[in-house]
C-alpha cells in the first residue's frame, strides 16, 4: 500500500459522487501514480462499505476485461473484478435512465450463480463447474466514471470496474444442458447486429473467470460464497448507447436480453 487511509477515504468518496452525480473525471492515477493494486482495491472497498452503510445491499460480483476484445478495446492486459449493488438492477424489457448515467455503454455476460463456495488458491475451472447452481445471461451497463472512458487498471479497479447498471433476463439452464465455450451470444442495437461472439471469448471459457475470482480472493482471505451471483465479463467489445436506443442480446439456449435507453 503506498496511500494512506485519508487518500483512500477521500478518493472513494470522490469517485462515489461523480457515479452519484453523473460527472466525469479525470484518471486518479495522474494525481496519485504511487497508487498500487492493494490501494485500488482498498478504494473500492470502501466505495463497497459506503454503499452498504446506506442501506444498499451487494447482490452479486463481477469480473471484467476477461475476453479479447474488452482488453483489446480498452488497451489493457489483465481481468479486474468489482461488485454490483441492488440499485444497479434494472427488469428485462425495461428501461434505462441516461441522465443518470455518464456515458453508458452495453456488454453481453454469461453470468453463473453458485450452490457451493469456492476458495482460492489454487481454484479451477473443474471446482468451478462443480460448483455451479445455474447459468442465466445478463446485460452489464458499464459507465466509466474516467473522462472518456480512458483509464489504467488500478483506476478502473478503484471505480468499481465501471459498474453501473445489470440487466438479467433470458432463461436460467443447468450447466449440464450447456456447452459454454460455444454458446453463441448476438449483439443488437436498434435491430442492428452490432458484435457477436461465443462463450470462449472469456479466458477461453467463462467460468475461469470465475476462478481467477475465487483466486483473487482467496489471495485476500476471502471466498466466494454459495449463492453468489457473478458475471464472468463481456463477451465483445462493449458498445455504446443513448437515449432512444433499445438493445437486444440473443444468448444461444438461454434466452435473449432487452433493454430500451431513455
Ligand atoms: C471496465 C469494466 C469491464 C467487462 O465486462 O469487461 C467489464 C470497463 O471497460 O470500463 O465490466
Ligand atoms: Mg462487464
């Protein structure tokens, strides 16, 4: 750790109001470049206890920048992880706020809820599978707080990965019914196809996303518990929308997942 607690406070309580208040920011690593992974992490679990302390509940975790073209997009190289609170959760079919948003953008997940927790070091994609409840697919929308949606990793972690809004939606199926490396998922915007990719685009299969989780925590003495819903990253690149877009994801054997921008 190379800031203090005072920093920590001060720079999760900044990046907390500008996602409360729609406003951008410039990067925190241009005023703080010491800033280092445990600090990142530290920020955004005090961003996590903010939200708790008001009342929010933390309903699942997420995993991002995990497939190709999220870390080409973005210009990054390694996964980061964060968590999503009840108030980030919208209906399918709904619809979506952007004034409450900065500059939104839609990312299709294969998302897995677990019956079993799982502990790293040393988790796998085979513990992972074995300790899956059920598959069901989401829409993340991600909403940089970093001007422009240009950061570093260790900001990125800081602000939460991004984390804004979810839509889960589509049919849960056990995993058993699914091969999840080439379960096909088709991006639309507007009735146009605007990414498509299968399930192998995440780390060559969604549940090592989840892996790597358990393993990050597991380095930080935590687990992930049973019951706990995770989304394993963006399939494609993520894609930009505005008001008077509607979305659709079509997720092969698990349904599609809508959402219109208002
Ligand atoms: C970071 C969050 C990425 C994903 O699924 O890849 C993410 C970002 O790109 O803003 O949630
Ligand atoms: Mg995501």
């Amino acid at each position: 750790m190379n800031l203090d607690s005072a920093t920590i406070a001060a720079l999760a309580a900044h990046l907390e109001t500008c996602e409360r208040e729609a406003r951008d920011t410039p990067k925190i690593t241009d005023e703080h470049p010491g800033m280092d992974w445990d600090d990142a992490y530290a920020i955004q679990d005090e961003i996590r206890r903010r939200k708790e302390s008001r009342g929010h509940k933390t309903v699942g975790l997420k995993a991002g920048l995990t497939s190709f073209a999220k870390m080409k997009q973005m210009g990054v190289t390694s996964p980061v992880f964060g968590f999503v609170s009840d108030y980030m959760s919208r209906p399918d079919g709904g619809e979506i706020q952007t004034s409450e948003l900065i500059h939104p953008k839609v990312e299709a997940e294969i998302c897995i809820v677990t019956k079993a927790p799982l502990r790293g070091p040393g988790c796998h994609v085979g513990a992972v599978l074995a300790a899956v409840d059920f598959v069901v697919p989401a829409v993340e929308i991600i909403d940089s707080r970093y001007r422009d949606f240009k950061f570093d990793l260790k900001s990125v972690v800081a602000d939460n990965t991004s984390a804004s809004r979810f839509v889960v939606g589509g049919r849960m199926r056990d995993l058993a019914e699914l091969d999840l490396r080439t379960l096909g998922v088709v991006l639309e915007k507007n009735g146009q196809i605007v990414a498509m990719a299968a399930g192998a685009a995440v780390l060559g299969h969604p549940a090592a996303a989840v892996a790597m989780l358990a393993n990050h925590l597991g380095a930080r003495g935590q687990e992930i518990p049973a019951g706990t819903f995770i989304m394993t990253g963006g399939v494609t690149e993520a894609i930009a929308v505005e008001a008077g877009d509607a979305v659709n994801v079509r997720f092969q054997d698990l349904g599609s997942v809508s959402m219109r921008f208002a």
